[in-house]
C-alpha cells in the first residue's frame, strides 16, 4: 500500500512545501487561539468617542453633553468642545456618569493628548467606591499599553480624570478583560463535598485547585460569585465573602472575576440535598421518586422483619412498616436493630421509591427508636384482586380461602403472584402444585411489587389449610374484639374499616358504614 503523502523526493523544493504547510498550520492555529481569547475575555460595556462633538482646535465653547455617545450623568469642569474629541483645561476635570454595568473588576481606558503645549506630564485618575492599580493616565500611548485595572467597583463608582496640564480627551472606553488575557483552567473547589446532609454545615470555596480556602480574595484581586439554585452566575450575582451556612437542599454554581474583569464559569453544579420532612408513611408514599427525606414515626409497628445470607457473605435484610395511614418497606444490605413487634417512634432520614418502598441511605438511623412492643396483626383479605392494588404495597395481610397452583393464589377468577416458591415446595413436595388442587388455604405475607410491573405475595408463614372446595365445619363464628388496622382495639367500631375477631380465632377485615 502506497502512503498517503511521501516525501522520499528530496530536495530544496520538498523543503520548502513542507515549511509552507507548517508555516499556514502554525498561521491557522496562532488565529484560531486569537478569535477564541477574544470572545472569552473582552467585553465593551462602556464607550464615549466623542464622535458627535464639533467643536474648534481652540476650544472657545464649553462641551455640550447632548453631543455625546452617552449625553447625561457627566460632571464636567473647565471642559470644551474639539473638533471630534473634548478639551480640558489644566486643572479641570471629567466625571464620568455611573454606569450600571459596572462592577467586580474592569479595564479603564482613556486615550489622553496634548493640547496647547508639549508636556506628556500623566494626567491623574481619581475612582470613589473602589480602588484602581495606578493613578496615572499617560499622554499619547497606545490602548494596550494604556489601560487601567479597576478593582471591587460598582455602579455607583464615579471615575474622575483631572488634567495637569492643557489636554485632548479623545476616547473613554471601560471594558472587562484583555483579548491577550488567558483563561484560568484550574476547576473550583468547595470544603464540603457534595452530597446528601442531614446536620447543617458551613462551606468555603476556592477558585482553583492551588488556592487555598478563605473568606475573600480581595488581596489577589479575584472576586467569587456563586448562585444556589443552579443558574449560571453573573457578575452581579452573590460575591463570596466567607463560610456559607447550608441548611437546606442547594445547588451551587460558581464563577470567578479575575483581576481584569473577565468573568469564568464553569458547568460545574454543587448539590448539596437536605431531606424534606414528612408526617406519616402516606405522605411518604407520594413524594416523587429519589426523594431524600426525613418520616415521622408515630406509633408505628414492624410488621416483619428477616435477615437472610447475602452475597459475598454479607447479611440481607427486609423490613415492613405500618403506621395508622399505610404501610412501607426496605430491603438491603446490612443489619439493623430493628425486629417484628417493635413499636418505633421518632424520625428517620430515607430515599423514597416509587414501588411503595423506601431504600435506606447511609445516614438513616433506626436506634433507639423502639419504644415498645405489640404483636402485629395482619389485615384480613378475602378478595385477591382487592390486592392487586399499589394501596396495598408493603402491607402485613392474611389472604384467606385462596387454592394455589403454578406459585400464584387464586380465587374468584383472579391470581397474585406467590413469592418464597422454596417455601410453597417444603409445604408440597412435588412442586409449587399442591396435593389436592382444591384444597383453601390462607396465606399470611407481605404485599410487594414485582421487578416490571405487578404485584405479588411474599408468604412470611406456611399456609393454613382452611377446607375443600370452599366447605368448612363448626357453628357461625361471632365478632369478639375490633381493632383498627393499626392496631389499637376499640370497644365499637364507627364508619371505616376495622380488624374484626372472630370466635373461630380468624380475623378478617369489615368496613362498618
């Protein structure tokens, strides 16, 4: 194969293509890097040319502002009109008007001749409400070597040039940054990682890597500038003066005014996420899903809880909820203190999921939260496609008269998915298939989700068998005892739903119009 381009030739003629290419390569680049610094760091905001002034050389009338790129706000003293520029007298002076772009750091620019007289003496530069590198405004030099650094200014600065002597004001220009002004590269750094908190904090900020941490950077003649609610900063958005208290979900962006006036961002977001509080596990279920926040627990009871052999020899557990308004779950990796029967009050701080459930975070604590114990009493079910509802996700019920075949439970024409399927296999040998077919059973477990959609039962205990074929024996069973479905007895139930004892030890649940 043929390379593409050879220069096996040899000869001065060769050479010199070559040096042309590198020559238009270096050409290409060196105005490329050009355009690009430019539209980074230079910014016009302010310009007078004095274009509309038409005055004499001999300056015999006082200026007329209304002549003026920018006719209001000036204070003038012992200045008349030139032709196409002002003219000043020794001693007099320029103010300029407040210019409301105006603030961090800038670039002043005035471009100074001489009138009536051969002295390059400086004119003399006064700034209120900031500072500026030099007091000096030279006569007869060039923008780049003519330029004066503004430091902390704001639109309520007023920028004075006095004359020493008889002088030409041709151009006043303020601008941010130097088209021969390169970018810092360095990324901002904050003190606190971002992430998720649950105890306020206060945070620092540096504009790069090598910087140290500090409450201002005055003395370098940087300004920070920060937002938190994500926008991009401004010139005009929050300067970073010391520790930010953060007690709540924020997110940080952040920019830095060099010394120029050049303001650098970076796309870089901060976020830093405080749990949104929460009275119940109702209003727990419906925040959105990745919620970080912080349930309320009222008298809430776990309803199951099992620790079973996970990968890589690490502990798996599940735990169920239940408080007066529904009911939550939780599965990982892990082990807490926490079993069947505890009665949990407080608060703990969690990631909510869609499914009904919740995650738990490396900040969710559940010790000492146990303050008593009572046996939890699963919610009576007779209806399978009653359960076929999310209102049920993560609920401790007792599915009752139910014949199981191919791992779901059926009755009246609906099935739920049995989760445990090794236990439905101890309880019937050839399989997840029963002896008898037609046998009922009741089936106590917790109501989940299932990975793609739909629900299923996770069988906590074996089935009881109730009858054949829907028959049972013994007298009618009589109500003994009401309870609410979290399990406070009252003496008479009122309109809504209750757990209702029965004679026969069964409990199923009524709803009482």
């Amino acid at each position: 194969m043929k390379p593409i381009i050879s220069f096996s030739q040899g000869g001065a003629a060769a050479r010199s293509r070559i040096a042309l290419v590198r020559m238009l390569l270096v050409c290409v680049s060196l105005w490329t890097c050009s355009l690009m610094m430019s539209a980074q760091t230079e910014e016009i905001f302010f310009k007078e040319s004095f274009q509309g002034v038409n005055g004499l050389e001999s300056g015999v009338s006082p200026l007329d502002t209304a002549d003026l790129d920018h006719p209001s706000g000036w204070i003038l003293d012992r200045v008349h009109s030139g032709p196409q520029c002002a003219l000043m007298e020794s001693g007099g002076s320029i103010t300029l008007p407040p210019v409301p772009e105006m603030t961090g750091n800038a670039i002043l620019y005035v471009a100074l001749s001489s009138w009536n007289n051969e002295s390059y003496e400086p004119c003399k530069l006064e700034v209120s409400q900031g500072e500026s590198s030099g007091s000096d405004l030279e006569i007869g030099v060039s923008k780049d070597g003519g330029y004066v650094k503004l430091y902390n200014v704001t639109p309520e600065t007023r920028i004075t040039v006095r004359a020493t002597h008889d002088v030409r004001v041709e151009t006043i220009v303020l601008q941010y940054g130097l088209n021969t002004v390169g970018m810092y590269t360095d990324e901002f750094q904050l003190s606190v990682p971002a992430g998720a908190y649950v105890e306020p904090f206060d945070v620092r900020m540096s504009p790069a890597e090598d910087i140290d941490f500090a409450d201002n950077y005055l003395d370098r003649h940087m300004i920070m500038v920060y937002t938190t609610d994500g926008t991009q900063p401004t010139r005009f958005s929050t300067r970073y003066d010391g520790p930010i208290r953060v007690d709540t979900t924020t997110v940080f962006r952040l920019g830095l005014i060099n010394e120029f006036g050049t303001l650098i961002t970076r796309s870089n977001k901060y976020k830093y996420v405080f749990p949104v509080d929460v009275r119940n596990m109702a209003d727990y279920r419906a925040l959105p899903d990745n919620t970080f926040a912080r349930l309320q627990l009222d008298d809430a009871v776990v309803t199951y809880s099992e620790i079973t052999a996970g990968k890589g020899g690490d502990w798996y557990q599940y735990i169920y909820l239940r408080d007066s308004t529904g009911a939550i779950g939780t599965e990982g990796y892990g082990s807490l203190p926490l079993h069947t029967g505890d009665v949990l009050g407080g608060s703990v701080v969690l990631y909510s999921r869609r499914d009904g459930g919740w995650s738990m975070s490396e900040y969710s604590s559940f010790d000492n939260l146990a303050t008593d114990y009572r046996e939890p009493e699963p919610v009576w079910v007779e209806s399978v496609s009653e359960l076929l509802d999310s209102c049920w996700l993560c609920q401790l019920v007792t599915l009752s008269g139910v014949t199981v075949s191919e791992g779901y439970a059926r009755r009246d024409g609906a099935s739920i998915l049995l989760d445990k399927v090794s236990t439905m296999r101890t309880l019937f040998p050839t399989g997840n298939v029963p002896d008898d077919p037609e046998a009922e059973y009741d089936i106590t477990g917790i109501v989940q989700p299932v990975y793609g959609g739909g629900f299923q039962l996770m069988a906590i205990g074996y089935p009881v068998l109730t009858g054949i074929s829907g028959t049972s024996a013994g007298a009618a069973a009589t109500p003994v005892a009401y309870y609410t479905t979290d399990g406070r007895r009252v003496s008479r139930p009122e309109r809504g739903i209750y757990l209702v004892h029965y004679s026969d030890g069964k409990v199923r649940k009524v709803f009482f119009r």
